[in-house]
C-alpha cells in the first residue's frame, strides 16, 4: 500500500473510531455524521459519499442485528409484522425513487438535497431530546386505514432520507414506531434495525446502476479501515455509557450536524457561482 493510501486509511480508522464511539454513546450509527466526513476530510464527490456510506451503513446495521439476535423475542418481533410492512410499503418505495433521483441531478443540486435533510436530521435529534418522543404511553393513530395512510406517508420519507444520505434511518425509524404505533421503545430499536436493512438494500441496489459506484472498490482500503474504527469505537462507546453525561452531547452532536449541513449548502453555492 502506498503511502499515501496508508495515510487515508490511517484517518478512515480513527474517524471511523470517533464517529463510531459517538454513536455508541448516543445509541445512533452515526452515518449521518460520517457522511460531511466523506465529503470534507476524504474529498469523496456527494453521490460517492452517498454510496460509501451507504456500503458502510449495510455492514453496521447487519451486524448490529446480528449482535441483538440472541437477546431478541423473535416471537415478539414477528407479531409486529403488520408495522414492518406498513412501512417498509412507503420506505421502499422512497428508497428506490431517492436513488434514482440522487443520480441523475446536477451535483449542486444534491448538495442542496443533502444540506437540507441534515438540518432536517439535526432539528429531530434536538425535538427528540428536547421532549422526550421516544414514548408517549399509547399509539398517536388507532389501528385503521389512517394509520396504515400515515404509515405509508411515514415509511416514503424514511427511505428518502435514508437513500440520499445513505443512513439506516433508525433516528426517524424508532420515534415514529413508538409514537404512532404504541410501540415499546427497546422492541422498536429492533424492528427499525429490520426494516432498515431491506430498505437500505433497496437503495443500495438503485445505486449499483451508477458510475459512481466504482468508489467501493477504489476507496477498498478506506472502507474496510474506516468500518474497523467504527466497530472499535462503537464497543468503546457502548462500555463508557453512564461515565459520560449524553444529556448535552446530543445537542452538541445536532449543532455540528448543522455547521457540516452549512459548509455543505457553502460549497454548493460555490460551484454554481464557479462551474467547472
């Protein structure tokens, strides 16, 4: 390996390893903070950011359903399958029609696409901190043709917002299952892990029909570094839970969002003013 690239693969690992310890932290995967990383630090365009951290959000969400299996009541899982398909019908959908969508428009215009839905992202994170969404003690919606309408609407802007960032979507995932259906917050994590991956594969798949997606394999070494520093960081971050306050640290995290979504929108702005 060239110096260079042991250099770039050296950065991958420790960036991977601080967004990872975060999330660990947090309880998020921190794909929507890898994302400005991609494109800022590593210099990736935004549809091969889109597509690397789509890669990278695959490898996390399988094994971290992998990793709850043993202490998941699959019974319990497979009762809410009416949910799953609620709105894995919308998020689907959404996936394939984002990707679709990401491929085709001007570079500008995907930074502005990206720019908004991370504020959009950071806004959720403070609200859910803020007042507590995770669980309000019954389902917003009663079960009927309403909720499976809304269901659906819910499901099309998850695989959206998934597809275009290349996020597993749990940070919208989880407070629409436990707000609208009623849902416990510790079965929830585990079903949105479930309904994550096929979207994700869907989106994944659009993807494959893009030039772009050559950057899996020229970026190689950055991508299996960058995933090992995630995973380290990840259990890191998951042992110092309760020796450091997370209270603020969210908030913290969603104005950093904000700062990268701005330098996002900046960069935009300048391409249009200078095309190449």
């Amino acid at each position: 390996m060239k110096t260079g690239a042991k250099r770039r693969a050296t950065q991958g690992f420790f960036a991977g390893g601080v967004i990872g310890g975060i999330g660990g932290l947090i309880g998020l995967g921190g794909a929507e903070f890898r994302l400005p990383v991609l494109k800022g630090l590593f210099k990736l365009p935004t549809l091969e950011a889109i597509i690397f951290n789509k890669a990278m959000s695959l490898v996390v969400v399988a094994t971290a359903l992998l990793a709850r299996s043993s202490g998941i009541e699959w019974s319990s899982l497979f009762a809410q399958w009416p949910i799953a398909v609620n709105l894995l019908a919308g998020s689907l959908i959404g996936a394939w029609f984002a990707a679709g969508v990401a491929m085709r428009v001007k570079a500008t215009t995907l930074d502005r696409l990206v720019f908004f839905l991370l504020v959009g992202l950071a806004f959720v994170m403070i609200t859910e901190h803020v007042f507590n969404l995770h669980w309000l003690g019954g389902a917003l919606i009663d079960d009927g043709p309403l909720r499976w309408v809304v269901g659906l609407v819910a499901g099309l802007v998850i695989g959206i917002v998934a597809a275009v960032l290349g996020v597993a979507g749990g940070e919208l995932l989880i407070p629409t299952i436990t707000i609208l259906y009623g849902i416990d917050i510790k079965l929830a994590g585990s079903l949105s892990l479930a309904i994550s991956l096929p979207t994700m594969l869907v989106g994944f798949a659009r993807y494959s029909q893009s030039g772009s997606f050559g950057v899996l394999g020229r970026e190689k070494p950055l991508f299996f570094s960058m995933t090992a520093g995630s995973f380290v960081g990840a259990v890191l971050g998951g042992l110092a839970i309760g020796l450091v306050a997370t209270n603020w640290l969210i908030i913290g995290l969603a104005v950093i969002l904000l700062i990268s979504a701005y330098k996002t929108f900046q960069h935009s702005k300048a391409d249009e003013k200078n095309p190449a």
